[in-house]
C-alpha cells in the first residue's frame, strides 16, 4: 500500500481534525495510509518507509527536508516558501510581469495616506493594518519587525477580494469575498461570499503562476482596482471553508485522486 505523511501544526490540526479526518478515509478508500504528524516531528524520523509527503504546515522546511531524502513532496518548499512571505510574492510577480501591488520595504519619500502595513508572513488577515499617519506605520513595522514588514498604498477595491482554488493547472473553485465594516474580505473575519466568474485575463495570469512554480494544491487571492486584477497573495496551505459553504464537491476525494495520479 502507498504510504504518506500529512503534516501539520498541532495547532492547526485541532483545527481543521474533520477535514483531516476525511482526508485519511478519502485515502484509505483509495488504497493509501495517510498518517498525520505535527510539523514538530519533521526531522525526527529517520527511517523513510514512505511515498510521499503532504506539507500542510507554513514550514518550508518540512519539505524541504524531505526532498533531501528524494521523497515526493506536495507542494515543493519552494511553493511553500514563497506563499509564506509577501515581499518574495510581489518579486516573483513582477518577474512575471503579472500587475501586483506596489510595495515598499521603507516609507518613500512621497506618499499618499492611508497606506496598508503588513507582516511579511501574516495569512487569515491576521497583521494587517491601515495606517494614517507615519507615526501609525512606525508603531506597525516596529511590532512585525522593520525587516518583516511591507508597505503598500492603499487600494481602493470595495473591501473585496478574489479567492481562486488551484489544483495543478486546474481551476478547482473561485469566490468573490467581501468585507463586512473594514478593508478585510477574509471570510474568517466575517465577509461574506458569492461564486465569481473568471475572466480570461485572468485565467491567464493563474496558468502563468502554477506553471512557474510547478504547485500542487494552492490559493491565489487577487484584488481588482480601477479595472485591474493585482496578484495579492499566495497561499499554502490553502483554507477550504468558503469553497465548501459555495461548491458540492468531494474535495477530499479530489486530492487525493490528484496525488495518487501524481505518483503513478
């Protein structure tokens, strides 16, 4: 029987155990034991009798730790460790010329209030802040740590954001989220949801970024101001909750078919 490893933090496990739990029978009817570990435990096994590893942690070096050992991983640490830090996203956009948001490890010169101040590596909305003044920006980057920080202008988007579900090169779901009384659209603070049909633009820019980086199960989250969509975030780990309150579908049953196909 195929054997992988699904990795976690036990923080995040205690959170999403009926999706786990749904994840390991998807797989047992599959014909493969997926065991859960805690991200902790990822360099303290030293006997690899295993197939694959599913890094569901935002510690690159999980993976990374097991592609040493030439053991597959899903997504690959360099998927992993781009998501998990904004200024790297931003780069790898404009290296693929995809419209992404202007952003700025220091304040210019010349800048127009509000701006946005962001911890590098905060997800779920969680460090994230709207700034008024330079004394705000200050306070901000000297909490998140001036070489952990961003800074962004201000884009006027109607508190929404696009979410989009990536499998591969294949488009699993998209949602349009909006935010209830602030700038934040995430879905965990209170938006709400609709379905939202992408435009092929856009499709364009999706196919660009999974092609690059060669990912497995991912989010990518834009924003559409003054008539442009800008690469906003990468995620992985990817949330589900919004696909399933929008979308009928074995979600479960669609990764795990997926990494199964991928091993084959």
């Amino acid at each position: 029987m195929t054997v992988g490893w699904l990795f976690y933090s036990e923080q995040d496990a205690k959170k999403n155990k009926s999706f786990i739990d749904e994840l390991i029978a998807e797989a047992r009817t599959q014909q493969i034991e997926l065991i859960l570990k805690f991200e902790h435990e990822y360099n303290l096994h030293h006997h690899f009798d295993i197939d694959f590893v599913w890094n569901r942690t935002r510690n690159y070096k999980v993976a990374l730790y097991f592609e040493q050992q030439n053991i597959k991983t899903f997504n690959n640490h360099l998927v992993n460790k781009l998501a998990n830090n904004k200024w790297d996203t931003y780069q790898f956009a404009k290296k693929l010329n995809i419209p992404s948001i202007p952003s700025w490890k220091a304040l210019p010169e010349q800048i127009t209030y509000p701006v946005v101040v962001k911890s590098v590596s905060g997800h779920g909305g969680q460090e994230v802040v709207l700034c008024k003044t330079e004394q705000e920006v200050n306070q901000y980057i000297n909490q998140f740590g001036k070489d952990s920080s961003i800074i962004q202008p201000f884009m006027p988007s109607n508190n929404q954001d696009i979410r989009v579900w990536m499998l591969g090169e294949q488009i699993l779901g998209s949602v349009l989220r909006t935010g209830s009384d602030n700038f934040k659209s995430n879905y965990t603070l209170g938006g709400t949801i609709e379905h939202f049909l992408i435009p092929e633009n856009l499709k364009s820019y999706l196919y660009k970024i999974t092609r690059e980086l060669n990912s497995d199960y991912i989010g990518i989250d834009f924003i559409k101001s003054d008539g442009v969509y800008y690469l906003n975030e990468l995620e992985d780990p990817v949330g589900a909750r919004s696909f399933y309150n929008l979308y009928d579908v074995n979600l479960p049953q669609v990764l795990i078919s997926y990494i199964k196909k991928m091993l084959s």
